[in-house]
C-alpha cells in the first residue's frame, strides 16, 4: 500500500494533538518533529524553507503568503507537487514516521522503536552541523595524510572509530589516534564532507544521516573507550603480560585498576600531582605500589597471615557481611 502524504500525516496528527487522543508520549516527540521541520535547517531550497515554515496551511494560504512576501503568484497545483517532494525528503529523514506511531487504537510493538529512532534523528541533525571542520578538533581533520581510503566501508563498521572520536579532547587526539582505523577515519571525514541532500535530490545521503546519527547517539561522559576493554579477553591477557599483579581470579580488579588508571584527569589531580616535588611522587608510588603488592599471589599471602584461620574459614563459609555503612579496607603495612 502507498504511502500517504508527510504532510498530510503531520496535519492529521496536530489535529489529533488538539483533540487530546494522542499519547503525552506521541505530543513531545510530534512537537520537536514539528519543530524541526518549520525550521527547515536541513534544505537551502528557498522553495522548501517556506513550505517547511508554513506545513501546516492550506495551498490557497501557501499562495497568498507567498505574495504577500514579495514572490509574485504561484499555482496552487505548484505548491502541491513541491510539498509532495518535501514529504519525501522528510521520509528519506525519517523512514519510521506514520501517523500510526502517534494515533492508534492500540499500543503496538513498533511505537516506542519508532518514535525513538525519530528522536534520534532530530538529535543528530539539530545538534551536529555536518561538516567535520565543525564538527571535530583540527587534529582530527588533518590527521589522514590523503583524502583516499580503501572502498567498501560502511558506517555501521565505523560505529567504534565514531566512539572513540566522539569525547575526545584537543590535548587528547595525539594520544588517541594511533587507536584509530586511519583508512576509517578518511571514509568518515568524506562522507561527512558530502551535502545531506544534493542540489535537486528529494533523498538524503543515507550514509550521511547514519554517520550524523551516530555521532549523536548519547554516550556516557569520560574518554574514548580503551581498546583493551572492547575486546575484554585479549585486552586482559595483554595486560597480565605487562604488571605482575595478576592473581587468578583478579580479572575484575584488573578491570577496577585499568578503568582508573584510564580515567580523565581532572584539573584538581593534575594540579596536585604536577605541584609535587620528585621526592614526593617517589613516596606516592612507593606507597601505591605497597598497596597493589595485595594483589600478587604472594603479597596477598602476606596479607591473609595478619588474620586467625578461624575467622577466615567462618567468613568464607558463612558469607559474613560487610558492615553496612563501612567505606573502606585498611590493609596492614
């Protein structure tokens, strides 16, 4: 069956909007859907900016505001085979949207999936400019020595590449980059480069909106996501290699102890550690290193000898709780 006008559904939908029978849901996300396409960010057209501005008015109206703003005359039949191509390059955007997904009978199994997808993509291009002089840190777009890349990449390849880009820092992009997929990183800054729409087209880039979408995607806040924690088995073998604090059941410690050593410097500890003399940071790691000696197969020998082999067996067989309330564990020197 074909589908019915974009924007003869949006009408249809505001109505519904007015007449209270749309879901508290189905009003927030009508409203930014609505909002952004009075916009209009994502055309230059001259034409379609005014019927994204005025979606929501009859043709005869469309034609007296257009006068009315110094255009001259236009044919209603003009305005509608123009709206008809606004509609598609609203679905080549948004490919979910039916009025179904806001006015229905019943909840269906599509609705939140696809009123979320609409979200997401509003996200992204009301968010993100597209171009990835704006979009990214200088580095960042100077780092490939050339513009050309193997063929045959696809976005969804690129979605880590797009991770670890996404939080990173001007003092951090050298420091990060080497991790990058340089030919990856030239498919991404190309297509970014590409317009979303062509000059004449009424379908996006596909490419280009799932590369903008991904960059929008929420992430939680903190720095690029270790290549040793993507990849969890080998990551943990390599570092057993490197430290000797490696018990054999500390493969979660060992994730304890990477995610800090990993973790973003803020401006307190910088300033701290950068204002102490050589002598105290000798006696800091020297402390630190005592601590971690817990976590060798004989340090923790040394450490389990401070404690009765009673309390021990009855703590491990009984399950003995931590008290509720304690914060931390004092180790013996």
């Amino acid at each position: 069956m074909p589908r019915s006008s974009f924007i003869s559904d949006l009408k249809y939908i505001e109505s519904a909007v007015r007449r209270g029978v749309v879901p508290e849901r189905g009003c927030h996300v009508f409203g930014r859907l609505a909002e952004f396409v009075e916009a209009g960010s994502f055309t230059s057209s001259k034409n379609m900016k005014f019927l994204c501005r005025y979606w929501n008015r009859s043709y005869e109206d469309l034609g007296r505001i257009w006068a009315g703003q110094g255009y001259g005359e236009k044919r209603q039949e003009t305005f509608r085979v123009q709206a008809s191509n606004l509609g598609r390059m609203l679905y080549s955007l948004f490919p979910a949207f039916c009025r179904e997904l806001f006015v229905s009978e019943s909840v269906w199994e599509g609705e939140e999936a696809g009123l979320a997808e609409i979200e997401i993509t509003i996200d992204a291009l009301q968010n993100l400019p597209g171009l990835p002089e704006e979009m990214l840190v200088g580095e960042v777009v100077c780092y490939p020595d050339s513009n050309f890349h193997r063929k045959g990449i696809t976005v969804e390849e690129c979605r880590g590449t797009v991770r670890k880009l996404k939080p990173l820092m001007r003092q951090e992009v050298f420091r990060y980059l080497d991790g990058v997929d340089t030919d990856q990183l030239k498919f991404i800054l190309s297509v970014l480069k590409r317009p979303l729409f062509g000059a004449r087209s009424v379908t996006c880039d596909p490419e280009k909106l799932e590369l903008l979408k991904a960059f929008g995607v929420s992430e939680p806040a903190g720095i690029a996501e270790p290549e040793w924690k993507a990849q969890p088995e080998k990551a943990v073998t390599e570092v057993l290699k490197k430290t000797s604090y490696n018990l054999p059941f500390g493969r979660h410690l060992l994730d304890i102890l990477m995610q800090r050593a990993d973790a973003r410097v803020t401006h307190d500890e910088a300033k701290e550690w950068q204002g102490m003399a050589e002598r105290e940071r000798d006696a800091y790691k020297r402390k630190l290193a005592n601590f971690l000696s817990v976590f060798t197969e004989e340090g923790f020998r040394r450490q389990m000898a401070h404690y009765n082999p009673l309390a021990v067996r009855e703590v491990l067989e009984g399950g003995y709780p931590v008290w509720e309330g304690e914060k931390s564990c004092r180790f013996k020197k």
